[in-house]
C-alpha cells in the first residue's frame, strides 16, 4: 500500500480528514484507528450494564457531529468469528432487522472495498444511506474493519433516502481468549440532518447497547448458519474468491458532507410507535447506526 504523510487531525483516518483524494488507509491509519478506540480522555461514559459500555464525545467544531463509542465482551465468541459476521454480508442481511438494502460494489485491493449500505432510522426521521469504501487488517489475535464515505458515479443520492456521511466509522475486535473477544465500535457520521435531542439521547442509552447485543446473538448462531451456506466461502480472508469487478481508486471522490442537502429535523418528535420500543419490540429499534 502507497504510504501517506501523517495527519495533524486526531478526529479520523487521514485520508477523509486530511486529503481530498480518495486512498486505502495504510498500516499508520489503523494503528491510529486502534488508539482512538483505546482512548478514554475526552469520553463521557452514557451506558455500562451486562458487558456493554457506550460513551459519546461532541465535536465541538460542528455540535451536529458527534462520536459514540460502543464495547461490549463477547465471553462465548472467538475474535475470527466476529471478524467473519462484519465482513459476510449474506448473513447481515439475516441479523440485521435495520437493513434496507446493502451489498458490494467492487474491489480496490485484496483488503478494501466500496459498498452500499442503506437503513432505516427511527420513525419519523427519514431512512438514510451511505456509500463506503471499507477496509480491513488483521493484526495478530486482533482485527480491524473501518470505513470512510466516497462518492461513486454510479450512485449518487436518492430521492427517497438521506445520504449520510461517515467519517470515521469501525470495529476494533480484540482476542481475550481461545472462545472470547471485546469488540470497540467507533463512529463519527454525520447524518446530515440537524438531529433532535432524543435520537442521540437514544441512540447512545438504548439503541447501541440493544444493537451490540444482538450482534452478540448473531456471532453465536453464525458457525451453523455458515456451514449450510458456503462454508468455505470467505473473500475477506481468502481475496482470490472474490467475485467483485476491480476499481480504480480515481474512479472515486471523497464525500464531503457540506455538498450534500442538509435535512433539519431537529422539530421532529418522537413517535408514539418508537416510545412504545416499536411494533413487536422487534425491527424499529436496533442502532440505525452500526454500518
């Protein structure tokens, strides 16, 4: 991978925040990803129950910005599994009730992709979508997923969803043992919109924890599902399985969030349907978050 100059910003990979080209992160961007994860100052703890903790950090250059961070241990789940449910996107589309739609665009390298994701916001917010170029690196017992939003030609925004941008978004997923592991997920999206008080209120005390924990359930299920559906089918470890179209990286651009419409919904009340956890308990209220 080509090396970079490093960056000044401590917010995000230097390839959103301190270019203006599109470029795969290297070996220092997730070196520095793993330290933002592993970094307490500046973090205000909001949740911590049952293996779970979630804390929020404003950015105070643009208050509609903000960070959350997730952990959660995992004591009956090996940290390769994990790694495998975030990359199979066949099995997200089972676990993930927020999903609207989502899948692979084409290949940049044998470690990094772009892909589609949209997904369903709490209701009467309008649903959003974004476009990534998504990474990963394998450090030892340990691995690392990130992301960053890019625009592709063949994609632009659609009229019936909010285009969302991600800055910085991405798992840290640590080995603690033969069958246990803690994953950190870490996010600064803005969601282009000027969001009211109580979607970040519920999204860091109630929709990120209900969301890791069912990423947990899902991990659990995951070694049977796989073994009735290609089993050995794994592009993300095995590149030369990947079915993708090569891309080059100049086919793509850096989406900044300040060319896209901005959405104020900063009015808009909660629905009697969201208070009451939704239809069934089910569906409407995961982290619209975790893409």
């Amino acid at each position: 991978m080509e090396k970079s100059s490093a960056s000044t910003e401590p917010q995000g990979p230097r390839p959103v925040l301190g270019r203006d080209s599109v470029q795969v992160p290297d070996d220092q961007d997730f070196r520095s990803f793993r330290s933002e994860c592993e970094a307490e100052a500046g973090w205000n703890l909001t949740y911590s129950k049952a293996g779970v903790s979630v804390w929020v950090q404003a950015v105070e250059m643009d208050r509609t910005l903000h960070k959350i961070k997730c952990r959660m241990e995992c004591r009956d789940v090996p940290a390769e599994t994990l790694y495998d449910v975030l990359h199979d996107i066949e099995y997200r589309k089972k676990w993930d009730s927020n999903v609207i739609e989502t899948f692979d665009i084409a290949r940049l390298t044998v470690n990094a992709d772009v892909g589609y994701y949209s997904w369903r916001c709490p209701k009467p917010l309008k649903n959003r979508d974004v476009i990534t170029l998504r990474s990963w690196l394998p450090m030892g017992t340990d691995y690392i997923i990130m992301n960053y939003s890019v625009k592709h030609p063949k994609y632009p925004p659609r009229k019936d969803l909010v285009r969302a941008v991600s800055i910085q978004t991405g798992y840290l997923i640590q080995s603690t043992g033969p069958k246990s592991c803690v994953i950190t997920y870490l996010a600064q999206v803005d969601p282009k919109g000027s969001l009211p008080k109580w979607v970040v209120n519920k999204s860091s005390q109630f929709l990120a924890p209900k969301a890791m924990k069912k990423m947990y359930k899902a991990c659990v299920k995951y070694p049977e599902w796989k073994q009735k559906h290609q089993p050995h089918f794994k592009p993300w470890l095995h590149p030369e399985q990947s079915p993708l179209p090569s891309l080059a990286l100049s086919e793509l651009s850096v989406q900044h969030a300040d060319s896209l419409e901005n959405i104020d919904e900063s009015a808009v009340a909660e629905s009697r349907e969201e208070r009451s956890g939704g239809a069934g308990g089910e569906g409407s209220d995961d982290d619209t978050s975790l893409t």
